[in-house]
C-alpha cells in the first residue's frame, strides 16, 4: 500500500462514519412517514367536512335517508388506517435493513444471513398486510351490497340481481389476488431462504 493510498484510506474512515449515515437516513425515512401520515390526516379532515357538508345539504329529502355518505366515511376511513399502518410497516423494514446493515459491519456472509432474516420478516409483514386489506375491501363491499340490497323496492328486482353480480365479480377478482399473492409470497419465501 502507497503512502498516497494509506492517507486517502485514512481520510474516508475519519470522514465516512456508517452510523451517523444510517441515522440521517432513518431520520430522513421517519420525517417521511411523519409528513405522509399529516398529509392522511388531512386528507380524513377534509373528507369528513364534505360529508356533513353534503349531508346538510340534503336535510329533508329522500337521499338523506340513503346509508351511502356513512358507508363512503367509513370507507375512507379505513383506507387512511391501512395506509397508516402500511406507512409504520415500511419505515419498520428500513430500520431493519439499516440496522442489519450495521451489525454485520464488513462480514459480506455475516451481512448476507442477516439481510435473510430481513427479508423473511418483511415477506410476513407484507403478506399480513396485504391480507388485512383484502378483509378490509371485502367487509367495505359486502356493507355497501348489502346497504344497496336493503333499500325500499330494491327486493326482487333488477337492481337486487345486478348487487349479487357485482358481489360475485368483486369476489372473484378478491379469489384471484389472494391466489397470486400466494404465488409471490412463496416465491419470494424461497429466494429469502436461499439467502
């Protein structure tokens, strides 16, 4: 080793430190999350004013009665939870790559079992995830066929047929994703634990 390659060697260790990094980039990562789940939070605000705006507006009419804007509310409601915990589940996974990241230093095969174990844990967090929001669309649908179905003169009619259509294609697709899903997530199970 050359004098020349020594001290440029030296200068990167003294300036290059792996933690400090590590914590600006989770710093950076949580102020994101912070902001997103702000921007969610407003996004719910808003949502909830156009409602009771829309609400008023219809006061002693007919459509007031329709269970429509609650079901709509809850929707989005339930969507902004799912993409917060969706949120907290990402920020999750990076602290765990930086920190496996970290504790393997520079030991490629220590670095390799650990990024392993990193990604087995995130294809389990993703697919529970990924779950509840296939639970989730299909609670929000059946509520919304089923509020459909239960209005007056809605019995027997074209429209009672057309909710049960459109309940058995949303269940189909939902079959479909979950079949896919399952495909990925053993896919990936079997590449993570090659690793």
């Amino acid at each position: 080793m050359t004098a020349k390659t020594k001290k440029i060697e030296e200068t990167l260790e003294a300036i290059y430190n792996p933690t400090a990094c590590a914590k600006l980039a989770l710093d950076g990562a949580e102020g994101v999350v912070t902001a997103s789940k702000d921007y969610l939070k407003l996004v719910a605000k808003q949502n909830a004013e156009i409602l009771a705006a829309i609400k008023n507006a219809l006061k002693g009419t007919p459509l007031a009665e329709l269970p429509i804007l609650d079901l709509t509310g809850q929707a989005v409601e339930g969507y902004i939870a799912i993409q917060s915990q969706l949120l907290d589940l990402g920020l999750e996974q990076f602290n765990a790559v930086i920190n496996a990241m970290l504790a393997s230093g520079t030991d490629a095969e220590k670095a390799k079992v650990e990024f392993g174990k990193v990604l087995r844990s995130s294809v389990e967090r993703s697919t529970t995830a990924q779950n509840s929001l296939f639970e989730y669309a299909v609670e929000r649908t059946q509520a919304g066929i089923d509020a459909a179905k239960a209005q007056r003169g809605i019995a027997g009619t074209e429209a009672e047929a057309m909710a049960e259509r459109v309940q058995n294609g949303f269940d189909t697709v939902i079959a479909a994703q979950k079949e896919f899903m399952g495909m990925a997530t053993k896919q990936i199970k079997s590449a993570a634990a090659a690793v």
